[in-house]
C-alpha cells in the first residue's frame, strides 16, 4: 500500500528529496569505502570471501553513479561530510574484517538493515512526489535487500560479537543519516507515520 504524500510545501519537499538523493549518493560511496576496506583485509586473511565482497562492492558503486546522476536536475550537491562517510566506512570496514568473516557479515546486516529501513521511507516519502526516483530508489532496494539476505545466510545465527557490534553500527548509521539531512530523515519519518495513522 501507497502512503499518502503529506501536505509537505512544494519548495520544502523539493528541498527533502534533493536530501535523499544527496545522503544515499554518500551512503553508497560509504559502503564503497566499508566493502574496500574488507576486501583489503581478506585477500590476506580471508581470502574465499574476496568474490563475494568485491561483487557486493561492484553492485555499490553502480548504485552511488546512480543517486551522482539523479543529484543535478534536482538541485543536490554532495554531501558536506562525505570525509566522515569515507573515513568512516574505511574504519568500520577495516576494523569488522580484522574480527573474522563473522563481523564482516555481521557489518553487512547491520549496515543494510539500517539502510533497508530508511529507503523504505524515502520511497513511501516520494510516492506522488517524485515517481522516477522512486523506481530508482525501489529497484536499489531490491538489490540491497540481496545483500542483506546474503549476509543473514552466511553468518546464520549471531553470536556475541555479532549481537554486540549490530546495535553499534546501526546506531552509527543512523547517526550519520541524520547528520547529512540535518534530521530531515526524522522529520519525513515523523509526518509519514501522522499519515498512517489519520488514513
């Protein structure tokens, strides 16, 4: 079912939807940094999970082109902390593929998760707003949601650390998100859930 768009001011959701395409266009280029830094890791230590990962990257950057293309006609300039996305992801990356494949995969469901949640309120927010973004935004999805069943089949049941580092990087996620839309990300949350419930 199709939530139904918010009476948000035309100039104000123009303004949200250049947000959306500028913090997932940072949110790809994150991950890029997050499945690098494994990649970098594993051909030393893990080295059977390279393919996997750089296929999980490859998918990532044509997402990241995807939301750059989608940034001009819409008036988005990248995002202004896009040196904490990079240096960020780098660490995380790094850090998770030092701990073993189980927190890489345990990073890749926390992180795609995280992210699964916000474009289904993105695409929920761009219904009669902005149609051909929202194809854009759906068809990524799908493919992110591959991801995220990948990770979730080969790391099966958490373990500890899993437990222990899922809670963290959602909480950073989140954080980050919110600081490149300056909490529009909440706020596009808070009215679609007013919606739902006045529908």
């Amino acid at each position: 079912m199709t939530i139904p768009s918010t009476p948000w001011p035309p100039d104000r959701a123009a303004h949200a939807i250049a947000r959306i395409c500028k913090v997932n266009h940072a949110g790809e280029y994150g991950a890029i940094r997050i499945y690098g830094a494994q990649i970098f890791v594993s051909r030393l230590l893990w080295p059977r999970l390279t393919t996997e990962l750089g296929e999980l990257r490859a998918h990532e950057i044509q997402h990241c082109r995807i939301f750059k293309e989608a940034m001009p006609s819409r008036g988005a300039r990248p995002c202004r902390i896009m040196p904490l996305w990079s240096v960020g992801g780098w660490v995380l990356g790094f850090v998770t593929a030092l701990l073993g494949p189980r927190a890489i995969w345990a990073c890749t469901e926390a992180v795609e998760a995280t992210v699964h949640r916000h474009l289904n309120d993105q695409i929920a927010f761009l219904a009669n707003r902005d149609e051909r973004l929202r194809q854009e935004i759906l068809a990524i999805r799908d493919e992110e949601e591959g991801h995220l069943t990948l990770a979730r089949e080969r790391m099966g049941a958490r373990d500890w650390l899993a437990r222990r580092l899922y809670p963290i990087i959602e909480i950073s996620v989140d954080g980050v998100i919110w600081l490149s839309t300056w909490g529009e990300s909440a706020k596009m949350v808070r009215d679609l859930d007013d919606t739902e419930r006045q529908a």
